[in-house]
C-alpha cells in the first residue's frame, strides 16, 4: 500500500480521497463478509474462482507474450507465467481440493518467506531488525501449523488470508486517508508517518520542495547504472542466489558488492562512495554491516560517470526512465548533495539512488487519475512490490536495485500490458480462422 500511494503522489491523493475512503470501507466490508461466511459455513468459492479466473488469464497472456517475444522465448516471462498458473490452480481449486497440494504450497510461501527474513536480520542488522526477526520466526512457526493441518483446516487458508489482505488493505486506505489531509502542499508523500515509521533507519533529506509533475517532458533522461557484483570482480566460484542480490567473493576472498549510480544529464550524478575503502575481507565485511548511525563513516559523490569509468570500468547495465519529476528531483539534490554520511547496510550506493528514484517517480501513476488505482491488477505492481519489500528487509543492493527498476519501467507502461492482451487476442484468432480454414471443403 505505501508502493501504490508513492506512486500515486500527493496531489492526486489529496484531490482523490473520498473515492480512497471508500475503497477502503469497501475492502474492509469485503474482508469481513469472508470471514462472516467463513465462521457460518466453513467455506468459500465464489470470490476465490474470481481470483483464480484472473491469475490464469494474466499467466496465459504473459506465457504467449514470453513465446512469442522479438528476441526469441522470454525466459523471465515464461517463469512468471508458470508461477501465477499453479497460484492460479490452487486457488481455484481450493474449496475442492482435498488440502495436502493447497496446505504445503501455503507453508512453503511462509517457509521462504520467513527463512528469508531470519537469514537477512542475522546477516544485516537493519533498523528495527528485532521486530523483523520476530516476524519472520512467526511465519516459519505459522509454515509449520498449516503443514500439520492444525489448527486450521485447509479449506480455511486461502480465504482467510485473502480475508485479511483485504482488512490490512482497508486499515491501510483509511489511516492514509486521514493522514494526507495533515500534509502540505509541495509535501513528498514519503513524509507521511506510515513511511517515517518503516525502512531501513531514521528517514533523512524530506526537507524539499517536491512539486506536482510539469506539464513539459524532462530536458534529459533520467539514467540509472547498474555495476553487478560479478561483473565488477573476479569472481571465484558462482553462488547464483548471493552473487545476484548480495554481494560476489573474488579469488583473493575479497567481497565485491558492485556498484549503483543515478544521472540526469550532466547536471546531477549521484555516486556515493565511502571516503576510506571498507574492509573487503568476508569477515570484516559481515561486520561492517549494521544500520545505526554510529557505524556510518565518511563518504564522498563522485563527480561524473566518465570519471568513474576512467577510475574503474564501464557499467554492465544502463536503465533509462523517460519520464519523471525532473524539477523534484533538482530540488532533492539541492537539498541533500552535502549530506556525504556512508553506511554499508544503509545508506550505500543504493539506497541513495533508490531514494532518488522515489523522488523523480513519485506521482506518475496520479497523473492517471484513478485510473492509476488499475495497477493493482498488474502482476507486476505485486512483483515490484515484493522486490522492494525484500530491500527493505535487508538493504537495497545493486541486484535489487536492477530488478526494481526493470519491473517500475514495465508498471508506468500501460501501453505494453495492453499490447500483450491485443497479441493474446491476435494469436487465439489466427488460431481459430485457421482452424476454421482447415475444415471448409
């Protein structure tokens, strides 16, 4: 919910919050109409074979769309696909299954999950790390009920769980709808006290000016630069899992994290970097990993890319962004250039960057009107917000931040997701005309 209002920006929010209000005594009557049917029958189908109808379309659009890609087979699509297909099965299945499939995939989610938190809170010790922990010693303990079929039975899990994201959602809308009404005008959205109670540490740089989005396109477009973990070293040995999202070990045991940076032309490059070389040994590293700020050290911004090319190497990935708050983000840098503190877990490379791009992208989807609420329906939303909530979980890392990126190009593109439904429609008539073709005299 915070992703969606971010994007949404203050302004649209403000002008749009009766129709939030709504929504969200909506979602709230939704979620307990389910658990109202739940305590009276046992069980619910209806709203679940919706749900179900809809993850089966979007996974059969997006395997046509990976098929049928000018490169060749989009392997990352098809993977997409595959899996909203099976969560699509599930979850229409549900009320007929006999529970073993529903209950282990269910504890398998809340297994990952959980394992994903305790492992990350024991590595990073990021802000409000003890809460995390707890949270995510709950799920593998809730992974276990659900395995042992107690003390909830498997017909109950999926519309309990889809009972109480529609309640959280509800909460969720009707808490930020009174809060927007306390922010002020040219206020960033990520000041409101749902974004300042979570993250990564102490919220920093909110002292700005943060304009509605210019009638005019921007000068110059905004470019994010992508230094992987592998290609920025020597890597000894392939660890697919942490090489991508976390950190690479070189031949001489050193750790090589990669790299991230942001530029708007010539006249905003943000590159931070840390004054003095953090230790690169394994065990130093793990060390140098805690949030606070008393463990932050002196850094520096780099002043160019073709300085920092000439000092190290070319970028392995360039993401460009054609469309942002180009005036926000001037006065973001503005306001924060001088603020040079480094730490590893965070406030690194990555999370400036991050920072920056929440500024520059905040609003896009209002610009939309409430048509930008759509995106709710858009797997990718999800994904991208999964990717996000894993960051900060953790802390934002180059890896991540690729990801991010990829995903937030293809969520402010609406006209792409409606392609993919015009060539679903496009080959399912070809199909048929042949067909039809074959068996005429």
């Amino acid at each position: 919910m915070r992703l969606l209002f971010l994007l949404m920006g203050g302004p649209a929010l403000r002008s749009g919050w009766p129709y939030l209000a709504a929504l969200g005594v909506i979602c709230l009557g939704a979620g307990a109409g389910i658990v109202m049917d739940l305590l009276q029958h046992g069980t619910v189908s209806f709203p679940l074979q919706l749900l179900g109808m809809f993850l089966a379309l979007e996974g059969g659009a997006e395997a046509l769309n990976a098929f049928y890609a000018p490169a060749g087979i989009a392997w990352p699509s098809l993977m997409k696909s595959t899996v909203l297909l099976i969560f699509g099965a599930l979850v229409f299945l549900a009320p007929h299954d006999s529970g073993v499939c529903l209950s282990l995939a269910f504890a398998t989610v809340f297994l990952l999950d959980g394992g994903f938190r305790v492992i990350s809170c024991c590595l990073m010790r990021c802000r409000r790390w003890t809460r995390k922990l707890t949270l995510g010693c709950s799920e593998l303990v809730f992974s276990v009920l659900i395995a042992t079929h107690w003390p909830l039975s498997p017909h109950v899990i999926v519309p309990l769980c889809f009972a109480l994201l529609l309640l959280g959602w509800g909460i969720n809308l009707l808490v930020m709808t009174a809060q927007i009404h306390a922010l002020p005008v040219n206020t960033s959205v990520t000041a409101l006290p749902m974004f300042t109670r979570a993250g990564l540490r102490a919220p920093h740089g909110l002292g700005y000016v943060h304009p509605p989005m210019g009638q005019h396109a921007p000068s110059t477009p905004l470019n994010v630069y992508i230094w992987t973990p592998v290609g920025s070293g020597d890597v000894a040995g392939r660890r697919p899992w942490f090489d991508r999202w976390v950190a690479a070990i070189d031949h001489r045991g050193e750790v090589s994290t990669g790299h991230t940076s942001l530029e708007m032309g010539e006249e905003i490059y943000i590159s931070l970097y840390p004054a003095d070389d953090v230790s690169r040994d394994f065990r130093g590293f793990l060390k140098t990993l805690r949030a606070k700020e008393e463990f932050d050290v002196e850094g520096c911004f780099l002043p160019s890319l073709e300085k920092e090319i000439k000092a190290w190497c070319r970028p392995d990935k360039r993401l460009t962004l054609p469309h942002y708050n180009q005036q926000a983000l001037r006065n973001f840098w503005l306001s924060n250039a001088s603020d040079t503190r480094y730490n590893l877990t965070s406030r690194n490379c990555s999370t400036s960057v991050i920072q920056a791009l929440d500024v520059a992208t905040e609003g896009l989807l209002g610009e939309r009107g409430l048509q930008g609420l759509w995106v709710l329906f858009n797997p990718d939303f999800w994904l991208l917000s999964l990717v996000r909530s894993r960051a900060e979980g953790m802390t934002w890392t180059p890896g991540l931040v690729m990801d991010y990126c990829l995903l937030l190009r293809q969520v402010l593109a609406p006209a792409q997701r409606l392609s993919r439904y015009k060539r679903a429609a496009s080959w399912l008539q070809q199909q048929l005309g042949y067909k039809r073709s074959a068996t005429d005299p």
